[in-house]
C-alpha cells in the first residue's frame, strides 16, 4: 500500500491544488481546492521550513490547531531554541479562512492589526497525514507532518512540488524533531 501512494501522490496533489493564484513574480503558487478544517486541527510537526527570523534556532517545531467558538482557529506554534534541552518558545495566534470559495488561502495573525498569508498548496486529502504551508510571496514555506518524522520519498515529492511552483528549495531547513 505504501509504494501505491507514491503512484498516487503526484495525482493526489495535482488534482486537490488545482486553484491557483498568479503571484508579484507572474508565476503561479497552487492552493488546494479543498480544505476540511475539522480534519486540519490537531497538532502538525515542522518538518522543514524555509528560514525566518521568528523561528531562528528553533527545533522540536509544532503548530497546533483548534477551532474558537467565532468559527476562527486558534494557533499554537511551538519550539525549542537550539536543542532538546533549549528554552521553550511558544506563538499564539488566530488564524481565518478569507474567502469560502478559497479554503487553502487563510490569514494567520500574531500581533492584531498585522496578518500574513497562510496557503494550504498541499494536502494529503485522504488522512490529512501532511500538508505543505506558504505565504504568496514564496518567502515562507513549511512542510508539516501529523509525525515527527516524514518518509523520504513523500518529503522528496513535496520539495519538488514547491521548486517547481518557484520556491528556493535549496534553502529549505530540515527540522531535527529528536525532542521527546
């Protein structure tokens, strides 16, 4: 069944990102049509991410969601500064859909006024077992897994899938996940 997947993934992620949005660069970032918020809350791994400067030296990175009674999503994004051991580090945000027609295309606040995108361009639609993350201007990206570790093969297939929509793959940080 595992081998199967990788015939299907590339399939899986065409046909679930089929939205797609022309970007300041005039190529396209692919968000996913489809989005059941229910099934996204939960905690997700940082598996990699492109460097930033609010998660600089973070490990053990997670992001969990839940749904607030105003319909919105609460985020809790998580870490350790340098290792296992490190200082604890935690963001609360709030998280909303803009557009219902658009369900991977949300915004994601930290620090009320500001807010930045937050585009689902890929999601593993059957489990929901791993999604990738960006901003529309290709100057974030995460890839997230429900597991503390991703298999080689699905990760290989998500980073080509964001080199070929424009983003500096080469760049990507591989998160150590060692923190339990």
């Amino acid at each position: 069944m595992r081998n199967q997947r990788w015939l299907i993934l590339p399939a899986a992620l065409f046909l679930f990102s089929c939205a797609s949005v022309a970007d300041r660069q005039g190529g396209t970032i692919r968000v996913v049509a489809r989005v059941d918020l229910d099934r996204y809350i939960g905690k997700w791994y940082e598996i990699a991410r492109l460097p930033n400067s609010f998660e600089k030296g973070l490990v053990c990175t997670t992001a969990t969601y839940s749904i607030k009674k105003n319909g919105k999503i609460s985020v809790v994004n998580e870490g350790r500064k340098d290792s296992a051991e490190g200082r604890a580090s935690r963001a609360t945000g709030t998280a909303w859909v803009v557009d219902p027609e658009e369900p991977g295309k949300l915004k994601v606040s930290f620090f009320w006024p500001f807010a930045s995108d937050y585009w689902i361009i890929a999601l593993d639609s059957e489990e929901y077992r791993f999604a990738m993350v960006a901003g529309s201007d290709r100057k974030f990206l995460w890839i997230l897994s429900r597991e503390p570790v991703m298999e080689g093969g699905l990760y290989d297939e998500l980073v080509e899938s964001a080199r070929v929509m424009g983003f500096d793959t080469d760049s990507l940080y591989k998160v150590p996940q060692v923190c339990d």
